[in-house]
C-alpha cells in the first residue's frame, strides 16, 4: 500500500490565522500543516480519506488525480469542507458519481452541507454526486483488500477510526478521537503503520493528547507510529528528538509504502 498524509494540522491549520504564539519555527515547513486527510492506494484502489478545506491544493501538492471511493471519517468542518472539489473525480468516474462513507452524523452533514450532490446524478453538468452509504464494520474491496471501521469517541460526536488491510500489510489511522476503545486497540495489532490523534500537550475534551497518543502507540506496538492532526504547540523538530524510537510526527505530503 502507498499511503499520503495529505494534510496534518488541526482544525484551525498550522499555523493559525494572526498567529502570534511563540515556540513553533515557522522556517521548519514540516511546521506548516494543512487539514488532517490522507490517501490510500490499495492494489490499484484509491481511497481518500476526508476532504477539508484545502483539499484541492493538497490534491495537486501530493498527486491525487484519481479516487475510487470517499471515507469522511466525521462531519467536522475541518474533514468535510472540501468534499465539493470531489467534483473533478465525479468528471472521471463512471456515471459521474462517487461512493461516499461515513457514520450517521457524517452522513447527516453531508445532506446538511451538498443537498445538490445527493440526487443520484449530477444536478449540473460538472458538478459533484455523492452515492453516500453508511460505512459498514468491514468493507471489502474484493482482490485489492477490505477496510475495517471502529467508532471513536470524540467530544459530543462520534468519529470513524479505519484499518485498511492489502497485500499482507495493515495501516491504522485513528484521526480526532479522545481515546480508543478495546476494539479499535485490538483491531490495529499487527499494524505496519499506526496513526494517532496527538493534539497538544494539555488535556482536551475531545482529542489526544500527545502522552496520551505515545502511550497507545506503545501498548499496540506497530512497527512505526505517526501522530496527527497536531496544533502549533507541537513543533516538529523538538519532538521528533524526544518522541520514542518508532514514533514520529506526520507531515504534510509525506508518502510511506508498506
Ligand atoms: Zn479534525
Ligand atoms: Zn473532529
């Protein structure tokens, strides 16, 4: 599997809109982060995982020309705002539509936010349409593998952790949660790759922190674990050096293959 984070950063991005906190070294670029998405290609399958809302240029920064199913993994702005530049997968699609995951409440906002992309086929001509249908526990994806889905708690909400499982390899990717549940640890034993929610260094009602985020990484062990969808309190270079062996910090457009 080839797997890109096309984005890293919370939900505000990193850095924030005026900016004027200290500690983080804005000539480190791997200290720029856009809105946490990443993109799977699983034997010839590509699957893209959320779209925020710098979701075209991250498509164009990372070389994303083609997607064959969408998994938002929650309704959040952050994870959502995006999804109307699907429109120019929907183009290359057959029929123009794109089969669409998520939850209840991913779903709910989805006809909240694109009620013109829900109508079976495109409304205009060169607009997007979404085949939008809950995501089941596993999905399979016949010769090219199948993706797993937990539900994680994440504040108020509900989130979609996902495991996607190809040729002999296993990647975890547990974006925006608060914890994880037996389930979602036992599901991503073995794992290749593990990706963690790792927020800021303070408690949250609805993320990880970043101790918490390690101590999950340690106790499930996968061969390398990144963390995600960090805040500017997390400068890149200073926790690389401190983050234990097999544990790093996700940037932008980094690409691993497994
Ligand atoms: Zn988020
Ligand atoms: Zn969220």
């Amino acid at each position: 599997m080839r797997f890109k984070f096309l984005g890293t950063g919370t939900s505000q991005g990193v850095p924030p809109i005026a900016y004027e906190g200290g500690g983080l070294n804005l000539a480190c670029a791997k200290n720029w982060r856009t809105r946490t998405s990443a993109h799977v290609e699983m034997a010839g399958k590509h699957v893209q995982i959320d779209a925020g809302p710098e979701f075209r240029m991250q498509c164009l920064n990372c070389g994303v020309d083609w997607i064959d199913l969408f998994l938002l993994t929650h309704g959040h702005a952050d994870h959502i705002a995006g999804m109307d530049d699907l429109r120019r997968f929907c183009d290359r699609l057959p029929d123009n539509v794109i089969d669409v995951y998520s939850n209840d409440y991913g779903l709910e906002r989805i006809a909240a936010m694109f009620p013109y992309a829900m109508k079976g086929k495109p409304t205009e001509r060169g607009y997007p349409c979404f085949n939008a249908m809950k995501m089941p526990e596993v999905l399979d994806l016949g010769k090219s593998g199948r993706i797993s889905s937990v539900v994680l708690p994440h504040g108020p909400v509900e989130t979609l952790g996902l495991v996607f499982e190809s040729g002999g390899a296993k990647i975890a990717y547990y974006t925006d949660c608060k914890e994880l549940p037996q389930r979602a640890i036992e599901l991503a034993r073995g794992a290749d790759v593990l990706v963690l929610d790792a927020l800021k260094l303070k408690k949250h009602p609805s993320h990880m922190t970043i101790y918490e985020a390690i101590d999950y990484a340690a106790g499930i062990g996968a061969k390398v674990s990144y963390f995600t969808h960090t805040t500017c309190h997390i400068d890149y270079e200073v926790w690389e050096e401190k983050l234990p062996e097999g544990m790093h910090i996700a940037y932008d457009g980094l690409v691993l293959e497994v």
